[in-house]
C-alpha cells in the first residue's frame, strides 16, 4: 500500500507482512530512567536523542551536497527533528515512530507532569506513524539514525531492512551497537554467556549478509553512553534479509512467518 503523508513523503506498507497493522499495545510503560532521553516501551520511543555525532554529519552533508534528508526512528516528541532542523537550514528532518506523537506527548505528562514534554506542533506533520516492521519510505532519506529505537522492534531483521531500504544510494544509517545487534539476556541469567555468544554470532552473519550486498559497515570514532555506533552505508542494490525473518534471536513472533498469502498473526498481547 502506497500513500502520501501530509509531510509530503512517499510511505508505504508492506503487505506481505501486514499482521503488524492491527497491533494494538497493551502493557504497561516501563521506565527505564527519570530522564526522558532514555524513556522507552516496546515498539516505541519517546526520546528523540540527537548526539553531536549525528549533528557533525549532517552539517558535512549540507555542505557537500546541499539539500540533506534525516529521519529519526523512533522520535518520540519529535526533540531530534527540531534540533536537526537547527543544525544547518539544508537539513529537512523527519521522525518514525508506532506510536503518535500526540499519543506519546499525553502519556509523557501523566507521567512527568512538565510541560517540557510537550509536543511541538509544528513538528506534528513531520512524523510518520508506523511500525519500523511495516513502514518504509523507499529511497528517501540521506541519514537516519536509531538510538534506543531499533533494538526495540518485533523482528530486527524486518525493521532494519526496511529502514536501509529507505537510505538514497550512498545514505547511511548510524545506529548504536544495542540497537544493531541481536538482544542479550541479564548477565545474572545463568544461559546468558551463551545467549551472549549465538547473539554475536547472528549478528555477525546479518551484518555479513549486506556486506555481500554492497552495504559498507563501519564503526564511528565517536560512541553513545559507552555503545559503540555503526555506520551502515548503502550502495547500489537494496537490502534483502529474508533468511533473518524467522531467526529467533531475531523475531519476537512465536508463529512463522513465511507465508503464502499475508494474513494476521496472533501476537501474545493483541486483543
């Protein structure tokens, strides 16, 4: 399905994989920090983290080639877009996120009571709403970052695809090394070490898998909160991480996924 967002981009949804339309989130928000920069739920964020690193690339890219497009997954109130707004008048910042920002906005207030929290309205048009699974905007954007974002999708293998796909030729996604990779188990888990090993192991073969496309990965020489951060450039062709789907390191989805006709799956948490 292809449509035309009120920012003016060209979105679409994929309908091969189409039981996330229907999700409805049902637990309850989890609070990681009294800091909102690091306020975070399954399948969305309500942060909009901007690092000085992502600032540096976008003034580079303004001065090289002018006009740069950057989208943030996972833009919570949108606090990134306005700062990339700021960074140089050639940056036109975009947000993703599956949830609305006027959703996150009223939750945030319950839970803070600060006006601080408050979304920008002129910032409203420029989030797409979509799950990171489902949404792509093919061909798109010059830089998107995710930071606290990726790392909580429903099956990484899907998302991250569909946000490389919507890189232009030559566009990067920077990410942080948590975001990228496959989720870890709490140290004081007694098959953690393990997990830890066939963790790095997929994540490995992933990235592997779109060197061989043409991807060139790098590793920047700044870092976030102490992760190391990714520089995923893509080239020429676009990224297909189909034998991923279904790992389960990968997928949070208890069914296959691999099917026929696209039809909804049963999540553990929808109605």
């Amino acid at each position: 399905m292809t449509g035309r967002h009120p920012s003016g981009l060209n979105v679409t949804r994929r309908k091969d994989f189409a039981y996330l339309a229907s999700l409805k989130e049902k637990r309850e928000l989890v609070l990681k920090s009294r800091d909102a920069a690091n306020l975070t739920h399954w399948g969305y964020v309500l942060s909009g983290e901007f690092p000085k690193g992502i600032k540096r690339e976008l003034q580079r890219r303004a001065r090289l080639q002018g006009q740069v497009k950057f989208l943030d997954a996972g833009a919570g109130l949108g606090q990134a877009l306005a700062a990339a707004e700021t960074a140089s008048k050639n940056v036109q910042a975009y947000g993703l996120s599956p949830s609305t920002p006027k959703k996150i906005a009223s939750v945030t207030k319950k839970l803070f009571g600060n006006a601080h929290f408050t979304l920008n309205p002129a910032l409203a048009n420029k989030c797409i709403v979509g799950h990171f699974e489902v949404t792509r905007v093919p061909d798109t954007f010059d830089v998107i970052q995710s930071f606290n974002a990726l790392q909580y999708a429903h099956n990484k293998a899907l998302a991250l695809e569909n946000l490389l796909n919507s890189l232009k030729r030559g566009g990067v996604l920077i990410a942080s090394s948590t975001d990228i990779r496959a989720p870890l188990l709490s140290t004081s888990d007694p098959q953690a070490e393990k997990f830890a090993r066939l963790s790095d192991e997929v994540t490995e073969q992933l990235l592997g898998t779109l060197r061989a496309q043409g991807f060139r990965i790098s590793v920047a020489t700044w870092h976030y909160y102490g992760d190391k951060v990714l520089r995923i450039r893509r080239g020429t062709k676009q990224a297909n991480l189909s034998e991923f789907y279904e790992h389960r390191l990968l997928n949070n989805f208890p069914a296959r996924l691999r099917q026929k006709k696209p039809r909804q799956l049963r999540l553990p948490f929808n109605s």
